[in-house]
C-alpha cells in the first residue's frame, strides 16, 4: 500500500529538484526525506530517483507515481473538505491564502473581516507573500488562493492545472518628492528623470523588473536603484524622505500620499491587473473566500 504521504514527498522532490529543498520546503531534515523515500521505493518496488549531480530527477516509474499523486492528494483534499461541510452544514474548513503587501492590506484583511460574519466556519490561514513564491507553493497543495499581479508587457506564466480571475486593474503614477523641479507640471516625460534615485522592490520582483523597463524604454536611461524594499508603503516612504522616485500603483496610493507628489507619465500610462489564483479543483470553502476576495476589491 502506497503510502500518500510519502507521495507528497516526491512530489515535492520533483518540484524542488533537490532532497534539501523539499526538505526545508515540507520543515523535513534531509536524511528524514531520503529515509521515506527509500521506503517508498520498497513500497513500489521500483527505483524512484537518481543522482544527477547535487540534484535528482524522477525515473520512469518517479513521474508516474507523481501524476498520480497529484490526482490522490486532490481527492483527500475534497474528502475533507466535504466531511468538514457536513459537520458544520455549510461551507467550512482550513483555506490558505497569500497576497502581496499591498492587496494584502487592501483586499485580503477586508475579505477575512467579511467572512467571519458571512462564513464563520472557514478559517483563512493568510501570508505575505510575493507572487513568485506563491504559485509553486499552490501548485503543491502548500496554498489554496494566490493573490498576485501582472505588469503590463510583462504576462506571468500560464499553468493549465490553475484558474485565474481578475480583481482589480489599475495604473502605475510617477511618485517623486514634492520639490523635485519635474514635480510642476501634471505629465512628467520620463527623461527628465535620467539623473534620480529610484527605489523598487527586490531583485525578482515584477515590480522592479517593469520599472526598469520603463526607463529603459520611455526614458532611455538606466535607473540608478538605490533602495529596495517588497513593501510598497516603505517605496513610499523613501520618496518622501530620502528623496527617490518610484512607479506606485493605485492600490497603495488610496492611502493618500502626503508630501510626495503623485503625477503621471508624459509617455502614457502603464498597467498592473491584480489577480487570484486557485487550483483547478475547488472546494466550498475556496469559492467562498475567492467570492469575499472580489467583493473587497476597490
């Protein structure tokens, strides 16, 4: 009898591609993971991995045992989801949700007050964290809901084992200190800023990858990144007090923005589409909390 938790554990060794990384993904010591492995191969009675370099790869028999766990874990999930549904009548269980900094505060913090009015049985598990790291981790049951964002120019990749609804769709604005002589006037052309400071998010992170985009492009200059930071409020705050520039979206800017200067760019406005990501298989509990998601969107 194969055993589903061993199952998850490959599973999450053909993700990570390393045994270290599944360990340190699942909180496993290494030599744990390669112990439980080992009885699964006896469990199959088939060779699983082998060594390819410091990584290691799926055998035949590895991806089969992986396309059918996938399939396996799915199905526990929506067995628990229903017995948890029948003993409390309605839609209830554990939902799993990361967001951004921002649509954390603007959206997600709403959707969870919402719901314990509305759902008081599904308990949200809510994180911060970035999009990149988020997808992998849905993708391997760790998440049930993504909330992620999509720069104009820049499409993330699509996976066909998830879903995707749109949110919020919104505009990047120039954000530059209040005295900053490009500051007069309403539309800024992105060259007069050849010579600033630009704070961005961290390397990685859509946001600094489309910023420096748009000063490549609209601009035709290289930006000097001086600061880095994944919360849009701190990108703020280096603005107003250490004298940087930033492209801010919508959905930090409804805070208000006291002594910056907030102004659009010459060349045109540049997009971000906020978006959830779920898998494809869905239970009550998920749709709930994608439906409050949406409803809390500005």
């Amino acid at each position: 009898m194969l055993d589903l938790r061993r199952l998850r554990l490959l599973r999450e060794v053909d993700a990570r591609g390393t045994i270290h990384g599944a360990a340190r993904a699942l909180d496993y010591t290494p030599s744990a993971v390669s112990q439980q492995l080992a009885v699964l191969e006896r469990e199959a009675g088939a060779k699983l991995l082998e060594r390819s370099g410091r990584n290691v790869r799926l055998t035949d028999a590895g991806r089969v045992l992986v396309r059918h766990a996938a399939r396996l874990l799915d199905g526990v999930e929506a067995a628990e989801a229903e017995l948890a549904e029948i003993s409390a009548g309605h839609a209830a269980g554990v939902v799993r949700v990361c967001a951004f900094q921002s649509a954390f505060l603007r959206i997600v913090a709403p959707a969870i007050a919402a719901l314990a009015d509305t759902h008081p049985d599904v308990r949200v598990e809510a994180t911060e964290i970035e999009v990149e790291e988020g997808v992998p981790a849905l993708r391997l049951q760790q998440l049930d809901v993504v909330v992620g964002d999509e720069y104009e120019g820049q499409p993330r990749p699509v996976h066909p084992d998830l879903e995707r609804e749109s949110l919020v769709r919104e505009q990047l604005h120039l954000v530059l200190p209040a005295d900053h002589p490009p500051a007069r006037h309403r539309r800024v052309p992105m060259a007069q800023l050849a010579g600033a400071e630009w704070a961005a998010c961290q390397p990685g992170n859509g946001h600094r990858e489309m910023q420096i985009r748009a000063c490549r492009q609209l601009g035709g200059f290289e930006p000097d990144l001086r600061y880095a930071s994944d919360d849009f409020l701190i990108l703020l705050e280096l603005v107003r007090t250490a004298g940087a520039c930033a492209l801010l979206p919508d959905l930090v800017l409804g805070y208000g923005s006291p002594g910056v200067a907030v102004r659009d760019l010459a060349e045109g406005p540049i997009g971000r589409e906020v978006f959830l990501l779920t898998r494809a298989t869905r239970t009550p509990a998920v749709d709930a909390v994608a439906a409050a998601l949406k409803n809390a969107a500005p």
